[in-house]
C-alpha cells in the first residue's frame, strides 16, 4: 500500500469535511475549499480523522491513492492554517510594491511589469535599506499559490553567473564560474 495514501489525515478543531458525490468540501476558520476526487476512492470520516481508501491495488489505484490523499491534507492545513511563500529581488535597482491586488515589479527592463494577483492570494511586498525587496504571498490553496509564484519568477529567473533574479527565500542557485575558469 501507499505509505503517503495509507496515513490518516487528522482534521483539526473548527475543520469540517463534507461529501457530496464524489467532492470533498472543506471548511475551515480561514475559509472553505472544495475538490472532486475520483470516483473509485472512498473516504471514511471517524472521530476526527479522514482516511482514504482503494478498491483494488491496480497500478491507476495506487498512483491516485497517495495523490489524492496529499490534495485532501494540503485542503485540510490551507483552511486551517494557509500557506505563505517569501520571494526575494536579487539585483541592482531591483524593486517590488503592491498596491491592492496589483504587484508592480520593477526588474531592469525597460519597462515596470504589473502583474494583477488573483482574489484569493494576499500580496504584500516589503522594501528596507540595504537588504533586497521581498514579497511575501498568502493563499489558503497550495496550488494556486504554486502557480502564482512560478509566474512571478518567470519574470525574471535566477541566472547562474551572477545569481540575479526573483528566487524563494533561503533557496540557494548553483553558480557557475565566467570566462575566467577557462585558464
């Protein structure tokens, strides 16, 4: 069986979870979240806990087994917890602000890049002396918070000689040696 499939979700206080033909709704203090799972996996709710199960072990089972135990978990901890990723701007005059929904970046083209964020995503982009901008993102949907921030990074991606770019916060880019270590 699944090690990740197999393990039990533990629904935390003031987390519900409904089922209604095959989509799983979740509600939290944070808010409310709602996926259809396949048709062929079941779940059980019993004192506070979730568990997923298979009908047979063929090989489409087990691959939506683990999967849509991991989709389930990530809905359960978003609306009772969230998620929240940290980007820094690496590089000279460099430059992040967000007014509402609206990130405008400012990364060395010739033109600012605004980027309209989507309701569910809370951005906040915070610029102190001597340090790079860093932009911090908030959403109760792991996945969407996934795509926002690959598309933020697409703007400008960490280049390997100088290490310019948007990356994550802590993430560390291999460096590459220039015409120098030719000799």
């Amino acid at each position: 069986m699944s090690r990740i499939g197999k393990a039990p979700i533990t629904l935390p206080a003031g987390v519900s979870v409904t089922i209604n033909d095959q989509i799983v709704k979740v509600k939290g203090p944070k808010g409310e979240l709602q996926r259809s799972i396949h048709p062929d996996l079941k779940l059980e709710i019993d004192n506070g806990t979730l568990t997923v199960t298979r009908p047979t072990d063929s090989k489409e089972h087990r691959s939506m087994h683990g999967l849509f135990r991991a989709l389930i978990n990530n809905m359960v901890v978003g609306v009772s917890q969230g998620f929240v990723k940290k980007m820094e701007l690496v590089g000279v005059g460099f430059r992040a602000t967000s007014t509402g929904q609206i990130l405008e970046l400012s990364l060395g083209y010739s033109h600012q890049i605004h980027f309209q964020m989507p309701p569910e995503v809370k951005v906040e982009a915070v610029t102190e002396r001597k340090s790079n901008p860093i932009i911090t993102l908030e959403c109760i949907d792991k996945q969407l918070l996934g795509q926002v921030c690959a598309k933020i990074r697409s703007f400008r991606k960490p280049e390997p000689y100088k290490g310019k770019g948007i990356r994550f916060v802590g993430e560390v880019i291999r460096r590459k040696d220039g015409k120098k270590a030719k000799a």
